[in-house]
C-alpha cells in the first residue's frame, strides 16, 4: 500500500513540476505570470480551459472531499444541500458574468477584484483593506489544504512524519506554482479535473466490488446508520444549512480566484459559455462526491480523530489483487492532485493580491513600469513563497487550537463575504454614488472579516458548533447592514 501511495504521488509531482518548470522557460516578465494583459503568457485559452479550472477551484481535498466524509457522520444526505448551493452559486456569476467583463473592459489593464471595489467606490483604504483580508483568507485556506494533505498521508504511511510530507508538498507547490504562474494553474487544472473524473470512476468501482464480495447492497447498506441516508433533522441543522448557503451562494461572485479566471479570458464568450458548462460539470462532480461520503459507512465506522475518508482508503489498500492496487493508485492521484492544483490556486490568488495591490500601489509603481522588469518578477515569487511559509504556521496555530476542516471552512470562507455586498453594489451601481459611500465599504469589509472569524473562534473556544457554522452569515450580515447604513447616511447628507 506505501508503495502505490507515494508512487501516485511521485506522478502527480512530476506532472505538475513538469508544467511549472516548462512555462517559467516562456516567462519573460510579471504579465506572463499573472493576468494583468491581453494576449500574454498569463491566460485562459479557451470556454474548456475556463469551465474545467472553475469547476477545479470548486473542488479541494481539504474543504470539498475530506470536508464531507468527516462530515457525513453528522448530516449524512444534507450533504445534498452543499451541491444545490454550489451550483447557484456558479450560476449567480453567470448571471453576472456579462455585467462584470463590461466593466472591468473599461481599464487599460485587467483589475483585481480590490482594485476593481477601489477603483469603483474612489477608495485607495478598501483596495488596501479587501486586499489584505482577502489575502489572509487565501493563506488560511492554501496552508490547511497543505496540513490536511499531510495528515491523510499520514493515516496512510505512518511510517513517514507528517513534518516531512508537508515540507515536500509545500517546496513542489511553491517550485511550479512560482515558476509557471497562472498559466500553470490554469493546466494543471485540467489535469485536475481528468484525475477527479478518474477517482469518481474507480472509488464506485471498489464500493461496488466490495458490495459484490460481502454481503450484497440490502446487507451493505443496512450497515450505514440510518440518520446518514435519509433527511431526518439532526441537531445543529439550521446553522449548517444557513451557513452552507451563505458561503455557496454569494461566495463565488467575491472570489478573487474566480475574478483572475475572468480577466485571463480572451473575450466574453469564453467566460459565458465556459460557466454553462461549470454549472453541469460541478454537480455532477459535488453530486458523486457527497453520495460517497454517505454510503462509504457500509465499510467503515466513525472513529475518533480519523476522517473517514482515511477508513476508506486503508480498507481499499488492504484488499490484495490487481485491482485493488489499481483503484487505490487512482484515488490517491486524484485526491493529491486536487490538492496541489487548489493549492496552487489559493497561492496564486494571493500572491496576485499581494504584489499588485499592496505592495505595488505602496510603491507607486505604474504597471507599464513593471511589465518586462525581471527585478519584478522575481518579487512577485518571493511574495508567493513568503505567505506560504507564513500561512502554514498560521494553521498550526489554530489546528492546536482545535479546530477541525470544517470549522476552518466556515472560518476561512465565510470572512470574506464581507466583500460580496460590495461587488454587488459596484456591479449595479454608478461611480458617482458608489463614491458616497467609501468610508463605509472600509469598515463593511474590515468588520465582516473580523466578525467571522470571530464568531468561529469564539465558537470553536466555547465548543459551539453552531456559532462555528452561523461565521458565514455574521460576516455577511455586518457587511451589508454597514454598507447599507452608508447609503441611507449618505442619502440623508445629500438631502439636506
């Protein structure tokens, strides 16, 4: 079994690393490595290369896979809910799809998601403050992908220490990432996404070869306990579905590694067509996952601190045969490749948010300046690879702490909805009353991501999972009531 592991992930590796290192050959300056101008290096060639990397960037070990077998236990089939809810939200920026490509066409370049908000609510302190908040949530999220990768490695070889495959997996996600930029992302998404199809293939392969060579379905499935396959209320069920929604729904039109995707498309119809097809490609993917996370107890049972999905894995590596081997060589190639291509995401998001709005606009570098300047390029990398280091102590942090992968998805992911009232706000709105209200969309988006994280800490600290779940809607909720008080505020100032 250690072989098969670590020769899948030696493969992913080597793809990956291969990726990287072929496109840094090309790359010539900071436009080949980040989406900052048409027709660079740096860029979504096609509708297929836009629906297979949204449809990647919605899809993690940490957050999406592991997320729901540990979760499973709890809400069994209300996992359904985390599917419906996904897919509106991709469907929410389709609607938006046209009105954001309209105006972010109108600069010289292609905008960040905070310096689009700042641009349009005439605010250098929001492009600032969405900037770092946003950067911080990508940070939490690419190193808990990384510890989470390195602990279900461990559960499968324990033999290796977790400190070593988590040294490993960083040093290969900086290398290819750093090299290769957002072009790399963006392929290796695609690899992605044929290793995900793979792994949904093979893992109902085993479970049915399993079912075949026990006890048969009616026997199987009697093993599952039975609050995990139907709809039954459980406790703390109304937070859950709340906050799923909160995150799922809005979350995708604020989502800087989404905005990336779009200002790397070469025209509109790439990001319109390409997220029709992201809609379809996303549940069916969702979908597979949450049924086997659910009917996955017909094998295994919940154990303390052991994700189940570790269970599932360890009872297809102890089948000898062939096929075993094999089922377990494609499980493992797919769920590390969604790790490193998530990773890779979260450290290209941030580090585009860092250089360019942060530390370029400190600097009062004009972009035309930068474009060929190899002195920036290799500033752009340090940067990646700084708040990666610094991300990963972050985790370990809280991880000491006690919170688990779901609680630091409800943290990391409902934080930054504070920024979604104001992208909707920019997108309907005129510069003239947007600009109205700058000091407002500051503190909107300042006080949600510090409610967030707030109130799952708290709820962590206080063994509330409830308060956990309900970081999502606080955040939201603080974030709009701000925004809104600065309308009516502003409104009122005119007016007299």
């Amino acid at each position: 079994m250690a072989v098969i592991v670590v020769s899948a992930l030696i493969l992913a590796f080597i793809i990956y690393l291969s990726v990287g290192l072929s496109l840094g050959a090309g790359t010539r300056g900071i436009a080949d490595l980040l989406p900052l101008k048409f027709s660079r290096q740096a860029r979504v060639a096609d509708a297929r290369e836009f629906s297979a990397s949204t449809v990647a960037t919605t899809i993690s070990l940490a957050t999406v896979v592991m997320a729901f077998f540990e979760l499973a236990g709890r809400f069994g089939m209300w996992l359904f809910w985390t599917v419906a809810t996904t897919v509106t939200g991709l469907l929410v920026v389709r609607l938006f799809a046209k009105k954001i490509w309209q105006r972010i066409s109108v600069y010289d370049h292609r905008p960040t998601l905070h310096e689009f908000l700042g641009t349009e609510f005439n605010s250098k302190l929001l492009s600032y403050v969405g900037a770092v908040c946003a950067s911080l949530g990508f940070l939490f999220a690419f190193a808990v992908e990384l510890t989470v990768g390195s602990r279900f490695f461990a559960g499968l070889v324990p033999a290796v220490p977790s400190w070593v495959v988590v040294i490993v997996l960083s040093v290969v996600a900086f290398v290819y990432t750093a090299m290769g930029g957002f072009r790399a992302v963006i392929v290796t998404d695609r690899f992605q996404m044929v290793s995900i199809w793979l792994l949904l293939i093979a893992l109902p392969a085993f479970y049915l070869y399993y079912v075949f060579a026990h006890d048969g379905w009616s026997e199987s499935l009697a093993k599952v306990p039975a609050p995990i396959l139907n709809f039954s209320y459980r406790e703390g069920l109304g937070a859950f579905l709340l906050g799923i929604f909160v995150i799922n729904v809005p979350a995708f039109i604020s989502d800087m590694s989404i905005w990336q995707r779009i200002a790397g498309a070469q025209n509109d119809k790439t990001v319109t067509k390409g997220l029709v097809t992201s809609v379809l490609a996303c549940a069916a993917t969702w979908g597979l996952f949450a049924l086997l996370a659910c009917i996955g107890f017909m094998m295994v049972t919940t154990e303390e601190r052991v994700n189940p999905l570790v269970s599932v894995v360890n009872v297809i590596g102890g089948n000898k045969g062939v096929f075993s081997g094999f089922i377990l060589f494609l499980v493992i190639l797919g769920l590390y490749g969604a790790m490193l291509s998530t990773a890779s995401t979260q450290l290209i998001a941030v580090s585009h948010t860092l250089y360019e709005d942060v530390f370029s606009r400190l600097r009062k570098s004009p972009l035309n300046d930068r474009l060929a300047s190899r002195r920036e390029l290799g500033l752009s990398r340090f940067i990646l690879v700084a708040a990666a280091i610094v991300s990963t102590l972050l985790v370990e942090l809280l991880s000491y702490v006690g919170f688990s992968i779901a609680d630091l998805v409800f943290a990391i992911y409902g934080a930054q909805l504070g920024l979604c009232p104001l992208v909707v706000a920019a997108l309907m709105l005129d510069r003239r009353r947007l600009g109205r209200v700058s000091k407002a969309a500051a503190v909107a988006v300042s006080a949600g991501f510090v409610t967030g994280w707030g109130t799952a800490v708290y709820g962590r600290l206080t063994s509330n999972s409830s308060l956990v779940f309900l970081a999502p809607v606080c955040s939201l909720v603080v974030s709009a009531i701000i925004l809104c008080a600065g309308f009516v505020a502003g409104k009122g100032r005119l007016s007299r």
